[in-house]
C-alpha cells in the first residue's frame, strides 16, 4: 500500500498581500479582544470533542505567559444561538465558554459566530500577518488539512502528535507535534513559537516551500503517476480464485474491561494480555468500559501503552466512541437522553450530607459525579429522594467513595448489551473483567463474567453465588488471564460446566 496525501489549492491558499490588518474581516474577528495587535493564536474546527479545543483554552488559561504573547482566535462553525445546535456542540461550546470563564479570559479569547467559507483563506492570512500560529489539538486527526492550509498561508503550526499531522510536520518542517491530552505541551510549543521571531520566520518560510513540494495538486498527481506507471507496465491478469468459506474470518466474540484496577497496576501481566489480544484480533473485539471521560481514559491508555480498543466506552456508559476514529455514537446520546434532567439533580443534591461534588473535569453532560461519605450519605434513602421527585436516574457507586448519578437508560451494563447488539454477538460469547461495583451492571445476565482481586472486591461479594462469575486469585491483568484461561475463552468460549458436560459425553 501506499498512501498519496491530497493536495490543496495554491491559488486560494496563499501568504499574506499585506493589507490583512487593515481589513474589515479583522475588525470584524478582533472587535472583543483589549488588544487586537498582538499575534493570534488560530484554531479553526468543527466543535467536535475529538477536536479537543477546550485543551487549548486550559493551556491559554493556565499560561499568563501565552496570554501576554497572544490573542486566542477560535472558528468552530457558525451558530445563531447555541441552544439550536446539535447536542454535541452544544456541549463542546459550554465547555469551551465556561473555561473561558473559569480563567477570566475575556478580552483575550474570541469565538466569532459566523464566518464565510471563501473568508477561510483570508482568515489564515491574518493570523499569519499578525505573526500568530496554528493550532490543531485534536485527540485524533486522520490527515489534516487544515494544517496544510495554514502552511500555504505562510502560518508556522502546532499539531497533535497523533495521526496525520505527523507526516505532514516532517514533511514541511514548520511546526511542533505536541500531546493533545496534555495541556503543558500545547503552551510550551506556543510561547517557543512566539517568542523567537527567527524561529518563526523560518517555520513559516519552510511551509511555504514544502507545502508546494508536497501538497499541491500538480505534486499529488505527480506522485501518484510516478507511483502507478509502473505498476501498469508490469501489471498482469489476475485469476480470479475460487471462493472458500475460512474458518475465523469473522469476529464472533468480545472481551470487555474497565481500565483503572483491572488492566492497570501489573505492566507484566498488562502485557501479556495485550499480547494475547493481538493474537486473537481476528476474531475478538476488545472494548473498554470506563468511568473516565474520554480525555482522561485516553491519557491512561496512552501512559501504559494500552491500545485504541474497538469500542471506548466513557463516563460510566453515558458515552460511546467507536474506532478508527473515536466516532461518537449519537444514537446511544439521543437514547439515553430520555427525561434526564441535569439540572434538577444537581439542585436536589446540592446540599446533601456526605455528599461532594467532584471537580468540573469529571463532569459530563450526562453523568453527575460526587465523593460520598458512607457513614453520612444513606444511599437507598438518596435513591428514593430521588424517585420521589420523579428524576428517571440511575444511581452507581464505586471504591466505597465515588458515587455517580446517570440517566435511567445509561450504565455500563446498558452501553456493553447495546455495542454487542450492533455487533451482532451473543452475550455468552462476551467476556466481562470487572473490580468494583461500578462494573455489577456489566457482568450480571449472559456474559461471561470475572472478578479479580484488589481491595475493593467485596463490593461484587454478592454475585459469588452467580453462575457464569468467576472470582481470580490474582489481579490487574494477571486476574484476567487466570479467568479467560478458566472459561477456555479461545477455545470453546462457554461456561466451565458446559464443558464439563460436554467431556463427561465424550
């Protein structure tokens, strides 16, 4: 195989003329800033929350060094008012404006409404004259072609290390990759940028260059000619083979975990199990189960090597992502949204003894996460409190000391049974690792089911006397291996019973 990046268009995409400053698009894009002359720091993006632009914001935020430098600068699509837009941007814009907010930044951020398409070339322009920089966070990006056309422009980039911006820096030199899930690295890069203005001048004058040797159309079809002649002159007549049906072929099962005390804590065994998991991708889909939100599971994942697994499940089943690309499952969103009324839970709940409301980056649009005090809070007598104002929720607790409240339709438990119906697996071809009562959703009913050992253990005690749990002597990963190693999960996939029965017949 081999990859031909598309081009983009040099007679639309070009630097600077010189009057970018003095035009009514600048005005019009820097009326709320205090100091509209210093360099803007661009971001121009769908509001996505694969687009991570809140990530740039916290970095704008924590840094008083970036804000001395810059302006912030953010396109994300147009709007008239916020409440009319789909709910997945309408969540990506109140996390953007309450991070504005929660760092006081106004007068130095600026997120225009509207914007026309044929303004988006002259939009880089001005950033460029301003002696600004690029910037895409995303948390996964399959090429970017943004970052190309900020090139043309003549705009140095800062880019995420993950996907395509990495062939495209390498190939024009006129950027940093940095860590999308850590803020530190995105206002490292900027100041860099911004404060060495001969760093700057070069940066912008490779992407010039290296933009038309590799990423104009009259390139891209060159490459692409180069590249297919001589397969056409070499080529032969292929024969068409008769078709056999192959064992294997097909997924038929799924191993689902949570990530904090199942998969992490032993690297060894970590591992192994990744290890093993690469031998069966062929047939057997790994999906992760988690009470992280989606940046925070990506940053653990990241730091102990874990795979992107096919299905990434977040904030305690209220979300779902799916691969390659971390797509959001919007039917599942419009699904649990059911009667799920946000604010009046957290009114409800707002002064309840042994109650405390976790910080603001544990928050979701559908999860309303809390510290509890066990020997204050009475969780039966808080979960009728809340039936009795007749809220459709689902209450969860986890470790003995987190307790999340989550629309009725969503759990864990809820998102596995919906991911395996899409894929069209049996729930006892379905293998659950769990280690805390946050995963007891998951692991009653069909699945295969396991508990390992940690500390919190006893909050799965009463499922012992289930049939298809299985309780490992050992933990972390080691406790996963011990149990698909009982249940033959490779093999004949069943309970241990079965094939007990199945030998005795032999």
């Amino acid at each position: 195989m081999r990859v031909v990046p598309p081009g983009t268009d040099l007679n639309q995409f070009i630097p600077p003329r010189g009057n970018e400053l003095d035009s009514p698009l600048f005005q019009q894009l820097t009326c709320h800033l205090k100091e509209p002359d210093k360099p803007i720091i661009l971001a121009l993006s769908r509001p996505d929350q694969r687009k991570n632009i809140q990530a740039l914001i916290e970095a704008f935020g924590q840094s008083p060094q970036l804000q001395e430098l810059a302006n912030l600068l953010i396109i994300a699509g147009n709007r008239d008012d916020i409440d009319e837009l789909e709910e997945g941007a309408q969540e990506v814009f109140h996390e953007l404006l309450t991070a504005v907010d929660r760092y006081d930044l106004y007068g130095k951020v600026t997120l225009p409404k509207h914007h026309q398409r044929d303004q988006v070339s002259m939009i880089y322009r001005i950033a460029t004259a301003s002696g600004g920089v690029f910037v895409n966070p995303a948390l996964t990006e399959p090429f970017g072609l943004t970052l190309i056309e900020a090139a043309a422009c003549g705009l140095p980039v800062v880019a995420t290390e993950d996907g395509g911006p990495q062939d495209i820096i390498s190939n024009c030199e006129n950027g940093f990759l940095i860590d999308p899930l850590e803020p530190d690295t995105i206002s490292e890069a900027l100041v860099k940028l911004l404060e060495d203005q001969a760093l700057w001048h070069s940066f912008s004058e490779r992407g010039l260059a290296e933009v038309k040797e590799h990423y104009s159309w009259d390139a891209h079809a060159r490459r692409y000619l180069k590249i297919v002649k001589p397969i056409a002159a070499h080529s032969e007549q292929l024969l068409r083979q008769p078709v056999k049906l192959r064992t294997g072929l097909y997924r038929d099962r799924a191993i689902v975990s949570d990530l904090g005390h199942n998969l992490i804590g032993d690297d060894t065994s970590l591992e192994q199990l990744l290890q093993l998991l690469r031998q069966q991708r062929k047939n057997s889909y790994f999906i992760i189960a988690t009470g992280r939100r989606l940046d925070s599971a990506l940053k653990v994942m990241k730091k102990h090597k874990i795979p992107r697994p096919d299905v990434l499940i977040t904030s305690s089943g209220t979300e779902i992502y799916h691969a390659p690309l971390l797509t959001a499952d919007a039917a599942w969103t419009r699904h649990i949204d059911y009667q799920w009324r946000l604010r009046r839970v957290k009114a409800l709940l707002k002064d309840y003894p042994g109650l405390k409301i976790q910080s603001n980056i544990e928050q979701s649009r559908y999860k309303v996460s809390y510290y509890i005090d066990p020997k204050l809070a009475d969780i039966e007598e808080l979960k009728q409190l809340l039936h009795q104002e007749e809220l459709a929720v689902f209450v969860q607790v986890a470790f003995g000391q987190f307790l999340d409240i989550l629309p009725l339709r969503a759990s864990k438990g809820m998102a596995l049974r919906y991911i395996v119906g899409q894929l069209n697996i049996p729930l006892h071809n379905v293998f659950v690792a769990g280690g805390s009562g946050a995963d007891e959703d998951m692991m009653r009913g069909n699945t295969l089911a396991a508990v390992v050992a940690n500390r919190h253990r006893e909050e799965l005690s009463q499922l012992d006397d289930i049939e298809r749990i299985y309780f490992s002597q050992t933990s972390n990963a080691a406790g996963i291996l011990e149990a698909l190693d009982f249940y033959d999960f490779f093999g004949r996939c069943c309970d241990p019973k079965d094939i007990e029965k199945s030998d005795a017949d032999e």
